[in-house]
C-alpha cells in the first residue's frame, strides 16, 4: 500500500487521487469540512424521518414500488434489504482497481453532504478501503441508470459484514470474518442510507479516469511508434513541418506532428523517398498520422472535461439541499458518462487500425522500400513477424467490434418506471478491453518497427538519437532483435510491457525533451 494519503472534502476530488486510490493503494481521510457536512444533512434527513409525510428513500420504497410509505419500525429492515437484494451481479469478479475507484468515488459523492449518510457511515467506507479489502462484485448487473446499483450493492454489504471481499493478501473470504480481522464495525444502515449507497455512475466514472489516463500514454506511444515506422520506410519528415499543422488548427494534430517531429530529429534514415524509387507523398497510414493520432487526443480532452464535471458532482436520488430540502432528481443517468465511454472506444478503434497498416506496409517488401519480407532474417526459411501482423490484425477487429456503441441501447426495466437507461457499465467494461487491446497493437507495431529500424542501420543508414534509445531500450526490456526465427510471443509479451508500463515513452524523453 502506498502511504500517499488522499483527504477527502465536500469537493475538489480530481482524477490523481481517483488513480492513486485504486490502483496505488493511497490511504484516504475524510476532511473536518466532510465530517461537518455529512453530520448537517443527516439531520436534515433524521428531522424528515420523524415527519408522517412520506418522503422518498427516506420513508417509503424505492422505484416502482415507492408508493408504499414505510413505518418506522421497518426502515432499518427495508434499507438492509435493498442492499442485499440490490447485491444480484453475476459473471467474472471485475479487476480490483475498478472496485477501489468505485468504492473511493461513492465516498467521495457521499462526503458532500448531499447524500444525508451519518459521518460513521463514511468512515468505515474510509476505513475498508485502507484496510485493503475488496469487494467482490461482478461483470454484469448495472443498466448505467439510478446509477451503478448492483457493483454498488455488493460494496455496501461488505460494509454490513455480508457477502464476499478480497483481503489484502488477495484470498477471498466472508467480508465479515476480513472486517473482524482488520477490527472495522461493520455498519447498521439507517434511513436513506442504503439507498444512497448504490445510486451513483462511480463505476463507470472510475473507469473512464483510469481509460484516460491509460489512454494518454498510448497516443504518446503511438506517436513514437509512428515516427519510427515513417523512419523505416524512409519517408518524409517535411508532412511534419509545424506551419503545415498550423493552418489546420485543431490542438491535438499540433502535439502529435511536434512529438514525431522531435523523435525524428538527427535521423539519417528520413528524407530518402526520392531514391531508387522515387514517390512524392507517402501512404496516409504515415503522412496522416498525427491528424488520426491528434483526432484522438483531442477527443480524449473532451472526454477529461466531462470527467471532471463528473468528479464536482454529488450524484444520488434524492439530494439533500442546502437550503433543507430533500427533492428527487435524475442525475443517477449515466448518458453523460456512457457517450464519452463509447466515443473513446471508437478512436481507439482507429488509432489500432492505422498502427496495424503501418506494421503490415514494414512486411510487404512491394510497399517497404527495401526491407526483407515480414522482416526475416532468411525469407522463406524463416517467416520473421508474418504472424505477429495476424495477432495485430485479430485485435484491431475486435477493436472494430468494441466500437459499436452500448450507450445506443436501452432495456426499460423496474416495472417501466425505469423506463431509459444508460448501459454506461457495459461502455466502460468494453473500453477496458479495448485499451488492452490497443497496447498490444501499439506493442507490435513498436516491435516491427524498432527490427525495421536495425535492419536499415545495419545498411549504413543513421537513425534518429531518440529511434537508438527505443531500439535499446526495448532490447534490454526482453524484446530481441532481427534474426532467424525464434519462439515469438515472449518478445512480444515485453513489448506489450514495456508500452503498457511507459518505459517506451521514458526512454526517448531523454533526448526528446518531455513528449505531450
């Protein structure tokens, strides 16, 4: 566990601490500012449950059946009983970062004082997550709408000491038995609590931080696998030019064109496509890289803004208000969420798509100008990376299948009452496979490239200071150089590593300078 402690107030949660929590282990607080807040809306709530007007979530059921007005002696039982009977998920356990940003986000919506949950309530949210317990919640069981319900049902019955959760030595056992060990109480949930526990879009927020900030370093990636296929096809660097992208304003082709351009800089491979076959312009999978690879950075922006308006809200139904009201609302939709999510899997798709037609433009010996075919130490004898471009096709066209939106679809569901819904989840459990699936393509791209690259410099030709230091990184990562043919998946394995890890983008940073 990391000891970077994340406190945790009525607001300014950012993307940082939602990564640092889920997947660095950061230890989280709650603010004096938290604690006062969650303590003023509770009583709030409390002075609405002494009231004989029913009052949703506080005093009667939920969703179609929230025409029944509930007695008092019967609202403990009925907030227990959403829980469990909310807790429905079925299929795989998701992966244990997912769990941690959903439980950090719905504290930290309920930290805000909109929610009317008493300050011990958020405490031993607080203190499970620093215990390093994990609830065990599964792939399906959220539409995106009145929020995250089952992922969140499973983590609220871990809180009363039911179910199941991972212990920090990673053995999965009652959740009872691991809060026993850690010496948390578990929690007897009063009136509205177990509802505000479960309707939040934290699921699918906390996956969309995490895709982002994945994201970001595989179109830096991207960008330097880009530069080295354009250098081992000996194509032009002039398409870079800084005034070119100046007169086509959009801000994220600007930082790819200046990223390549500065892998590139001191190459002795570029500038050569007027030799023994001359061409004027190189293919667009190369000329138009960093308007493809800009398109979605800029889209990954936008993606970042709605992500913030995300993390400033305090999303639950119904609110606690500061003037003293508690009024329901709609904010649980995840539309917002669930349209960035498929729109980030879309660029995804592409970014995938021309980084496999690079890689199969350095096998073609009719498109690579000079190099051997599939890159092969003996063609014919030995196959060289003619396999590895079909495992890089196979995952561009599930990638393509990705692509299709979830936020598209709509299941009516709770009697109709919940009649439009986001499938926000679904869009953020396939992102999470594309942007596996993407640092495998990019992976394969590295690798054909960097052995494009050694095959021209074993010819005489220098390649770029920033191309050397990726060659030599990557070889001292694991991933071999040209020659006969050997057992491939390892090296591509280390390069799928090394990218996902971003030590591809640390080691040119050196002679590049910091890369976007």
């Amino acid at each position: 566990m990391d000891m970077h402690t994340v406190v945790v107030g009525t607001s300014g949660t950012t993307a940082d601490d939602v990564v640092a929590v889920a997947r660095h282990g950061a230890r989280v607080e709650l603010s004096t500012a938290a604690v006062d807040a969650l303590a003023a809306s509770r009583l709030i709530v409390d002075a609405l449950a002494a009231k004989p007007e029913p009052v949703y979530g506080v005093s009667t059921g939920f969703g179609a059946l929230a025409s029944r007005h509930i007695s008092t002696e019967l609202r403990a039982q009925l907030q227990r009983n959403i829980v469990r009977s909310h807790a429905a998920g079925m299929g795989p356990r998701v992966e244990r970062e997912v769990v941690r940003a959903l439980m950090f986000l719905r504290l930290k919506t309920v930290a805000s004082g909109h929610t009317g949950v008493r300050p011990e309530v958020a405490q031993t949210m607080a203190d499970v997550l620093n215990a390093g317990i994990t609830p065990v919640v599964h792939e399906y069981g959220s539409l995106g709408c009145s929020g995250d319900l089952a992922p969140l049902s499973h983590c609220a019955l871990t809180l009363m000491g039911e179910g199941e959760a991972e212990g920090p030595d990673g053995t999965v056992r009652p959740a009872g038995e691991l809060l026993a060990a850690h010496g948390i109480t578990p929690v007897e949930l009063r009136e509205k609590e177990g509802l505000a526990l479960l309707n939040g879009t934290d699921g699918m927020l906390g996956m969309l931080v995490m895709a982002l900030a994945d994201l970001r370093n595989l179109y830096t990636s991207a960008d330097i696998t880009a530069a080295l296929s354009l250098e081992a096809l000996l194509g032009t660097e002039k398409v870079l030019a800084p005034e070119l992208h100046a007169i086509r304003p959009h801000p994220g082709q600007g930082v790819s064109a200046d990223n390549m351009l500065r892998v590139l800089a001191g190459s002795g491979l570029t500038g050569h496509h007027q030799d023994d076959a001359p061409r004027v312009q190189d293919a667009y999978s190369v000329r138009c890289a960093p308007q493809v690879n800009g398109a979605g950075r800029d889209t990954l922006d936008y993606a970042a803004v709605v992500a913030g308006r995300e993390l400033a809200s305090s999303v639950d139904n119904p609110v606690v208000l500061p003037d003293g009201r508690v009024e329901s609302n709609g904010n649980f939709h995840g539309a917002p969420v669930a349209y960035v999510l498929d729109f980030l899997a879309i660029v995804a798709a592409d970014l995938g798509s021309i980084c496999e037609r690079r890689t199969d433009r350095l096998l073609d010996k009719h498109r690579s100008h000079g190099l051997p075919p599939f890159l092969a130490d003996d063609a014919g004898v030995d196959s060289g990376l003619m396999i590895a471009q079909y495992t890089q096709a196979a995952l561009v066209s599930e990638m393509k299948r990705l692509a299709v939106p979830a936020s598209a679809d709509s299941i009516p569901s709770s009697a109709m009452q919940e009649d439009h819904v986001s499938m926000g989840w679904s869009a953020a459990r396939k992102l999470r496979t594309a942007v596996d699936n993407l640092t495998r393509i990019v992976a394969v791209e590295l690798y054909a490239a960097t052995r494009a690259v050694e095959l021209r410099a074993a010819e005489g030709l220098v390649p770029a200071p920033a191309s050397q230091a990726a060659v030599a990184a990557l070889r001292a990562a694991g991933a071999e150089g040209p020659g006969p043919d050997r057992f491939l998946a390892p090296d591509l394995a280390a390069a799928d590593a090394f990218v996902r890890e971003g030590r591809l983008v640390a080691a040119v940073e050196p002679v590049t300078g910091p890369l976007a």
